[in-house]
C-alpha cells in the first residue's frame, strides 16, 4: 500500500471514530450505558489507527488503477471489522464471525441481520446499525469517484469536466459528496418528522433510506406506516437512493444542456413505465399503495416489504432490483443505463443483419451520446460476471441446507445488496442460524456485489493475465 491508500482508509477510521463519539454523548444523554464502554473503545481504536494511517511516512507516487481497486477492496475489509467492534463486545454474546457479518452487511448496506428479535437490541446498538449503513454508503460512493477512470465518459461527464481526476480535483468532488450526502440525510430525517415519525425511527430512517440500506429500527415496518400518506412519503423518499446524488445540485446551481440530464431522465420514464404498468395490472388485487412501495423499495435496491406475501410478484420485484437504477447513487444492480445500452446496441446489431444495407448509429433516445463499442464490452462483462457469480453462490448456498429455488433468490440478493423482504423471498431466513460456511460465503459477495463488478473483472485480468 502507498500513501494515497493509507491517507483514503485512514480517512474514514476518522469518521467512524467521530460517528463513535456521537454515539457515546447519545449512550450518556439518554442514560444508557450497557453498551457505553464498547463506543469508548471503537472511538480509540479508530482515532489510533486513522491518526496511524494518515501519518504513515512514504513516497506519494502516482497510483495506477490496480492499486486503487485494491485500495477500495481492503477498505471493505478492514472498515467493517472496526465497526463489529460494538456487536462483538456487546451485552448479546455475538460471536466475532456474526459480528463482522452484521457490519459487513450495513456496510455493504444489504440488511441481512443476524438479530431476529430487533426489540431485544438496545437504542445505541440500533443507532449503530444505522451508523454502518451510513458510513457504507459514502465509501462505495467516494470509491466511485476514486475508480472514475475505468468507467465511460459519458458517466464521467455527469461529475466532472476533466477526463482524469487528480488530487486536487478528486478532494474537491470528495467534499461535494459529504455536502450532498449530508444534505439529503437531513432532508430526509426532517420529511419523516413533519409527517409524525418518532424522532428515533426518523434518523435511523434517514440513514437507511440514503445508503440504500435494510436495517431497521423495529422488526416490522408496517407498523409506523400505519396511513396511505405515511405509505407514500416513504416510497417517495425511498427514491433518493434511485436518481444520482448529484441530481438536485446539478439543477439548481448549475445550467447544463438535457444531454447531461439523460440517465435521470431514463430513469424517471422507466419507474413511470414501471408504475403505469402496475397500477393497470395489478390495483385491482392489490392495494395499490404497497406495490408503489415495494416498485420504489426494488428499484433502490433498499428491498423493504409492507406485505407479509407477493409470490405472485416475486419475480417482478426481483428484476426491478437486478436493473437498478443510477450510476452516481447508493442503489445496487446492472444500473438503468448500462442495461437500456445494451438492448439498443443489440437491436440495432440484429436489424443490420436483417437489413444490411442500411446504416445503424447506436445513439440513446432523447441524447447525443453515442453508444461505443468499447462500453458495450463493459457492459456485457458486467452482466455475464453477475450470472456467473449468482450460478456460483447458488450452487454452494443449495449445497449447505437452501431449497434451489431459495438459494438463487439469496444468491440475487446478496449480490444486488438488497435486504431478504418478502417482496422476493416467501420464507424468512434466519442468518444467525446459518452454518459457518455459509456466513463466509454471503459476506465475501456481499462485499463483491458492492464493489462494482466491472472492477473485479479488470483487477483478475491484472492477476491472471500478465500479458
């Protein structure tokens, strides 16, 4: 490791042990102290090994993309495991393996829990959930912007006019992401208010909905979306972890063409489409509400259910979930646009067979940005390494005690880092339950599927291939 990769991890040990800190004036505020001196010791531990990491003496070189990609693969690593501190040292007797998976998974914000009873959980522990998710969601988007280079230009120019990102610059969009983050967090944590949420439920709401988490504050959240208004208020926020990051600031401090709007622009006719669609579909057997929240939950990737059964809809939920939604968002999946790409492409590959003659130019509806053979190529890697890698874990999860059919809708989940809801699994699983081997599988794809897929594929080239 260099001195950019020491400074990047070292960066948020300072944030987690600022979040501990938080976490301890709550604790003492509100009196309670089962678990202060697990806080206490996250918060020394984090400062001692941020302060370490950021004073680390070496010689800053300029880093190539592999050793980004393996800069972001040990933040997953490392980060979580000073985050199951709490859990391990907890009143609950939680081993270290289902402490690290329950961090793991806020931090990948995927929501699989080892704790089937949130009742029993004291209210700082419940915070700390939240927090993982929170701290989660802003790694995997600085790692965005860290990986920049690997993507397409055109998902470059929706942040930045330069071609590659250098120190200055990368700082520079790394504080407009803590503004933004930030800024939504708040704005939602004060919609829940408005509309009657408890102030509790409401932050740690606002921390679930951002990151595109699935930990919640109580066992069932039906119970606090107790109206339609209520019921539609979230779905809406839910959406905050659909469209980019970037959005709301892109429109009112800056005047770009439509061109630059295009991804949000897909992405909103598509949740329309999807939407129209269900409500003709479906209003007549369902109340309509709970489709809009679980549409809007699938296509943030959050993966939350109001509804104790939709086996009918399974399938639907679970391929809103697969297709995703925007590139510069918390949200999980293929993403909306890579997906829309390679249909045009493949129609338009098919029809100039059929008629060949003619003249085909793979340009995207409603936008000047043409489709180039070489993201096409990215594109398909990404998806074929998903099937790959869902037919992987599927084959050992059904080998350790899953149903088949369980085992591919886990599989899917895992891998789009969407929480086990009843919108796409009818039978709830108990993750504290699962075999050893089987915890060690879903934390390694849970970090997989949050690590963009595309970069995996170039960092096993750089092993495999050295030629």
């Amino acid at each position: 490791m260099n001195k950019f990769s020491f400074f990047y991890i070292g960066s948020f040990c300072i944030l987690i042990s600022i979040l501990s800190f938080f976490n301890i004036i709550y604790s003492y505020y509100f009196n309670l102290y089962l678990n202060l001196n697990t806080y206490l010791f996250t918060l020394i531990t984090s400062l001692l090994f941020g302060v370490l990491l950021l004073l680390k003496k070496n010689i800053l070189i300029k880093i190539n993309i592999y050793q980004k990609i393996l800069t972001v693969i040990i933040g997953y690593l490392f980060l979580p495991l000073i985050i199951s501190i709490p859990f391990y040292l907890s009143i609950y007797n939680l081993s270290l393996l289902n402490s690290y998976f329950e961090a793991i998974s806020g931090f990948t914000s995927t929501g699989f829990t080892i704790f089937n009873n949130i009742k029993h959980i004291d209210e700082s522990l419940i915070i700390w959930r939240s927090t993982s998710q929170w701290i989660g969601g802003l790694y995997f988007l600085f790692s965005i912007i860290l990986l920049i280079d690997i993507f397409d230009e055109n998902f470059k120019k929706t942040l930045t006019n330069f071609l590659k990102l250098n120190l200055s610059e990368t700082i520079k969009q790394g504080l407009k992401i803590i503004l933004l983050y930030s800024s939504i967090t708040l704005f939602i944590f004060l919609v829940l208010k408005f509309f009657n949420f408890r102030t509790f439920d409401s932050f740690n709401l606002s921390m679930t909905l951002i990151s595109s988490g699935g930990f919640l504050p109580f066992n069932d959240i039906s119970v606090i979306l107790n109206s339609e208004m209520k019921i539609i208020v979230f779905s809406i926020l839910m959406l905050s972890s659909y469209f980019s990051l970037f959005l709301g600031y892109n429109l009112f401090f800056k005047k770009k063409s439509f061109n630059f709007y295009s991804e949000d622009f897909y992405l909103l006719l598509y949740l329309l489409f999807v939407i129209s669609i269900s409500y003709l579909l479906f209003a007549k057997q369902n109340n309509f509400s709970t489709i809009f929240f679980s549409i809007c939950s699938s296509v943030s990737n959050i993966g939350l259910s109001i509804t104790d059964k939709n086996y009918f809809l399974e399938f639907f939920f679970i391929t809103l979930a697969i297709i995703g939604g925007s590139f510069f968002s918390t949200s999980s999946g293929l993403r909306l646009y890579k997906v829309y790409s390679l249909f045009i492409f493949s129609i338009n590959e098919l029809i100039s067979h059929a008629k060949p003659k003619n003249v085909y130019i793979n340009k995207l509806f409603l936008s000047d940005a043409k489709i180039k053979d070489e993201d096409i190529n990215k594109y398909f890697l990404t998806l074929l390494f998903l099937i790959l890698s869902v037919f992987i874990l599927s084959i050992l999860l059904s080998i350790h005690n899953f149903t088949f059919e369980n085992s591919i809708k886990l599989a899917i989940l895992t891998l789009l880092n969407t929480v086990n809801s009843t919108n796409y699994i009818s039978s709830q699983i108990s993750f504290v339950d699962l075999s050893i081997f089987s915890k060690y599988l879903l934390i390694i794809f849970m970090m997989l599927g949050r690590i963009e897929l595309l970069t995996i594929v170039i960092f096993l080239k750089k092993i495999f291939i050295k030629y």
